[in-house]
C-alpha cells in the first residue's frame, strides 16, 4: 500500500473509532445527568465529518476498509469499567482526552513518516 493509501486508512481507522467511542459514551451516560453530553455530541459531530470525508476518499482510491474490532472491543469495555466506577464529569474529560490524545499522535507520527510522498488533500485532512 502507497503512503497516500496507508495514511487515509489510518485516518479512516481513528475516525472511526471515535465515532464508535463517542456513540458508545452517549448510550452509556444516555440517562444519567451528565453536562459533558453536549460536548460529546459536537465531538460526534465532528468525527462523522471526518469519518465521511476518509470514507468517500478511500472509495475513490478504490481502497476496502477494514474494521479493527478488537480495537473497538477493548476500548468500549475498558470504557463501560470507568465509567461504572465513576460516571464524573471529570472523569469523562479524562477519558475524551486520552482517546484524543491516542488519536492526534497516531495521526502525527503517520503525517511525519509520510509527509513528503502522500498525496497533500490527504495530509490536510490528517492535520
């Protein structure tokens, strides 16, 4: 796979999981009285934008995507054990920012490794 194709797939691959986070932590807190809630749905709002925009991209570069479902699967348990522990609004900040921060340095490790031979729409997306 070129660097172009690897970074859109890592890229698909993080949106991805943030939707299925966020999604997950929005049925979790569904009825419990959390003021984080409208912050997670602008966090959902904007990983489905860029969830779409790696889809469509990787349609046009003809490329299957695949599901990491162990991925998926460890980080909902590990969040349903927090958050049973303790639904805070502290504690749901500190979970959003480690998922954020996994997110933006996987992205920056792939950006810096292929910066100079992916295509630029796809580093402008990832950035």
């Amino acid at each position: 796979m070129d660097e172009t194709n690897e970074l859109l797939m890592h890229l698909y691959e993080t949106a991805d999981m943030g939707v299925k986070s966020t999604k997950k932590l929005l049925k979790i807190l569904k009825n419990k009285d959390n003021k984080i809630k409208g912050l997670l749905e602008n966090e959902l709002n904007q990983y489905e934008n860029f969830y779409k925009e790696a889809k469509n991209l990787l349609n046009k570069h003809s490329i299957k995507p695949c599901k990491k479902i162990m991925a998926n699967m460890v980080a909902n348990t590990t969040m349903q054990m927090e958050i049973d522990k303790d639904n805070s609004d502290s504690k749901i900040a500190e979970i959003l920012s480690r998922g954020f921060i996994m997110g933006v340095t996987g992205l920056k490790k792939k950006i810096s490794d292929y910066e100079k031979e992916a295509s630029h729409k796809i580093i402008r997306l990832a950035k």
